[in-house]
C-alpha cells in the first residue's frame, strides 16, 4: 500500500513536473515570437516593452 | 577558454534590449539574448535563448566573405567566453525555413566548434509544426552528464505539446 502511495506521488510530482517545463517551453516560443515578429514590424528592437521578457546582455 | 578564430566580422553594438550588427547590404542584425531560470530537473542550469533577427527580412543579401556567419559565431565565442551557461537556440518557424537555418547553423557550428563546444539537439512540434532546439555548451562544463540527460528528458517529453 505504502508503495502504491509512493508511486502515486511520485507520478504526479513527475506530471507537475513536466507541466512546468511545457510551460516554460510555451513562455519561450511565445516570447521568441513577440520579439521576431517586433522587429519585423518596426525594423528595430528599440522600443520594445514586455515586462515579463527578462533580456540579458551577457557579452 | 575557448579559442576564436575567425578574426573578420562586422562591429557588435549595444542596443535597446540586445546587440545588433549592420551589413554591407544595407541590413541590420539583431541579437538578443533572453534570460530563464534552471527548469525543474529537466534543465539545472540558467538559460539563455538566443535569437537572431533581421530587420529586413526580405534583404537576404548576406555580402562576401561571410561576414554574417563570422559575426553571429563571434557572439557565440564571445558569450562562452565569459558564462558557463548553456545557450538554447530554437529556430524560428515563421517562413517554413527552420530546416535550412538548422542545417546552415549546424555547417557553421561544425565548422567553429572544434571540440571546444558542444551541441545537443533535438526535434519538437511548436503548433504542429516541427522545428528544432539547439542546447550549446562549453565541453568542458562541470555537469555535461547531467545536461545530456537533462535534454534528452526534454526531448522524450517534447518540451512543449
């Protein structure tokens, strides 16, 4: 029983798991897009205001 | 450290946001780079996603000597230069081409990696439609393991469907 309650959970910790990383994936594509389709509209990044976007300039 | 060698490409600027390079053709570049924290045990380091942009997208004009290839692979020395982190580049989706940019980045990256960096990669359905996930790395990270398991998890679980 004490197995069947440990598998149990350890099957929806996994799901919860995997529910996080399509999310992030989602969050990914879906900011790649708002910035691809930006710079395809005005022609520069220059303006460019996403409060959720965390930009880095690591170079 | 890893090693550059490709001395000829175009002047890297800051901008708004990222960094962008101007060509002999009259087009500008723009690369950025977005931050995301470790992803739960499928991906246990800090992420970046790279992108790369043109302003115009119909001016495929890229000029002579490979400028452009140099410039973008430079940005990549650059930041394997100065982070431990894996850089992730998934291609863009928006004209059909994400197959020949895979092939193209891949042409590059064989050409410049020289063991020095690794790349793992992996196929995945955005809206279905297929495209392709890039994680890059330096060789000689402490958790390589680890990043491969990782990234193969992703893969099994197809990131985001």
């Amino acid at each position: 029983m004490l197995n069947k309650e440990l598998l149990m959970k350890s099957t929806v910790e996994t799901r919860k798991d995997i529910d996080i990383v399509k999310a992030s994936f989602k969050k990914m594509m879906s900011d790649k897009k708002a910035v691809s389709a930006y710079i395809r509209e005005k022609g520069t990044l220059k303006g460019f205001n996403d409060g959720s976007i965390q930009f880095a300039k690591p170079l | 450290m890893v090693q550059f060698s490709l001395p000829s490409h175009y002047d890297v600027y800051e901008e708004e946001n990222g960094y962008c390079f101007d060509t002999d053709s009259g087009n500008t570049y723009y690369v950025t780079f977005i931050k995301y924290p470790p992803i739960s045990e499928y991906l246990s380091v800090d992420i970046f996603m790279m992108n790369i942009d043109r302003a115009d997208e119909l001016n495929h004009l890229n000029g002579d000597k490979n400028l452009v290839r140099n410039t973008i692979l430079y940005i990549i020395w650059r930041f394997f230069s100065l982070h431990n982190d894996a850089l992730i580049t998934i291609c863009d989706i928006m004209d059909g081409r994400q197959a020949c940019r895979k092939r193209l980045f891949n042409r590059w990256f064989n050409e410049f990696a020289d063991g020095e960096l690794s790349k793992l990669e992996a196929t995945l359905s955005v809206e279905g439609t297929e495209t392709y996930a890039s994680l890059i790395f330096r060789t000689d990270i402490n958790n390589k393991e680890s990043l491969e398991t990782e990234f193969s998890l992703l893969s099994d679980i197809n990131f985001y469907t």
